[in-house]
C-alpha cells in the first residue's frame, strides 16, 4: 500500500473546503475544548474542520485500515457460512465488548507505555513502547498512530489459534470476528481522534475529548480511546479543569538522551 505523500499528510488535518459557516458552528466548542485540552493552537489537529468522508478517504491510504477491514470482512463471512447459531454466541459477543475496554487500559499503561529497561544486564526498549512515544511527540503525524507492523502480523497468528482452539469452531469465529471489528474500530476512532474532524454526537465528543486530554494534559489519564469504562472502572477519568498539566505528556518521561543511554542506542543513526 502507497502511503501518503506530505501534502496528503497535512490535508489530513488542515481541510479548507469547508466554508465559514461550517467553521463558525464548530467556533466555540473549538475554543472550549483547546482551552480544556491545552492543545497547541497550531497543532495540526486545531485547524478548520473537515468532514467524515474525507478522513476515511485518508484513513484508508495506510496499511492497517485495510489489513484490519480484510481480516474482519474475512472472519465475519466465514462466521456467516459456518452457521449453527447458538446463544452463546452472543454470550461470547457480550463478555468481549465487556472485557474490551479494560483490555485496551492495561494494553496502553503496560504495553505503550513502557518505558526502555534492563533485563539481566541487557537493555531493551519494545517497538511498541518507542512508537508510542513518538506518537505523544508528534501527535499529529498520521503514520504514527496505527497498531505497528509486528501487532498487526502477530494477530494474524496469535487471534485464530486462541479463538479456535478454545472454543467450538463456530463459537471461535464468532469470537474472532467480534475481535477483530473491535479493533479495526478502535484504529478508526484513534485516527479520528488526532484529525481535525469535529465530534457531531455525544458519544463520539466524549472518546475524543479524553483522547486529547490524554496527550495535551495529563499522560497519567484517560487511556481509553475507542471505548472509556476502563478509566472509570480504573479511576483514570480525573475532573479535567482540577487535574495538573503535565511537564512528560509529550515524552512520557524518557527524554531521547535517556532512550539512548539506556538502550545504547547512537542517535544519529537511530
């Protein structure tokens, strides 16, 4: 898959074919939430609207979209062919849209969050962790958003076998397939989240605002992106206008000096 080219790129997050009264009815709640959110006024994502259309356009001119779209089209319809439905596939829909939200809490504290370590005298920092926090330095680049190559190609191996091994072949593609629109889900809302589309409906203003609240205030909250009951439930999800601006929300507290010492890493060939 091409991706897309800097002039693309930007498009992304600075849209001006919407005309001033489209601005102007997005003007306060704008304001408000640069205000709430301490986003940088010049940030990519602060600019002029742009429309629902446009950021699929653009959300599907990189590879995890459409690796996403086709591992759930292809487990959803071979779920449709399997046949023999039962209640329990609904059960096993409903214990995953339960348990999602948590997942994606201790996922993004654990996994993203992780900063570089020793273990037994040799240094590492995970592909996961490092990407991370290049997307908290540079929110706005779209390429760093999406799950990584190596999560992506793990799920290709890892979500069959521990669906299908554990449970009846029907009832595992269920399994399988709820999954999967999950996470494609999840990669929309994320991108979503870091364009400048305006939220138009209650659910989706609430996802977005704690998403840049996360990264424009305060790091140590709001870690739910494309669903929120896991700061709730884990007492993540503070009153934001008493809840300090945090000196790290932009490194997670490993400076790139830091990375290098620890990792051995030599910056300029990094």
């Amino acid at each position: 898959m091409t991706q897309p080219t800097t002039s693309n790129r930007d498009s992304i997050f600075r849209d001006t074919t919407n005309g001033a009264a489209n601005g102007k009815a997005h003007e306060k709640d704008a304001k408000d939430d640069v205000e709430l959110a301490k986003l940088p006024p010049n940030a990519p994502g602060a600019g002029p609207p742009m429309t629902l259309r446009q950021a699929a356009k653009f959300f599907y001119q990189f590879n995890s979209p459409w690796f996403f779209t086709g591992m759930a089209s292809v487990a959803v319809m071979v779920r449709l062919y399997a046949g023999h439905w039962m209640w329990k596939d609904l059960l096993i829909a409903g214990i995953i849209l339960a348990v999602w939200p948590v997942q994606e809490w201790l996922i993004h504290v654990f996994i993203l969050h992780l900063k570089p370590f020793k273990l037994f005298g040799k240094r590492y920092d995970s592909v996961f962790g490092s990407k991370h926090r290049q997307h908290h330095r540079e929110p706005w680049k779209p390429e760093l958003i999406f799950i990584p190559s190596p999560g992506r190609y793990g799920a290709t191996v890892i979500l069959p076998i521990a669906w299908l091994t554990f449970l009846p072949f029907e009832q595992g593609l269920t399994g399988l397939a709820v999954y999967l629109v999950l996470t494609l889900n999840y990669e929309w809302m994320h991108f979503l989240c870091h364009t400048s589309y305006k939220p138009r409906t209650w659910y989706y203003r609430r996802i977005w605002q704690n998403h840049r609240l996360h990264h424009f205030r305060n790091e140590k909250y709001w870690y739910g992106v494309s669903m929120l009951s896991g700061d709730y439930i884990l007492r993540t999800h503070p009153d934001a206008k008493s809840t300090p601006l945090s000196d790290t929300v932009m490194t997670l507290g490993v400076e790139e000096h830091e990375r290098d010492e620890l990792t051995g890493t030599d910056a300029a060939g990094a």
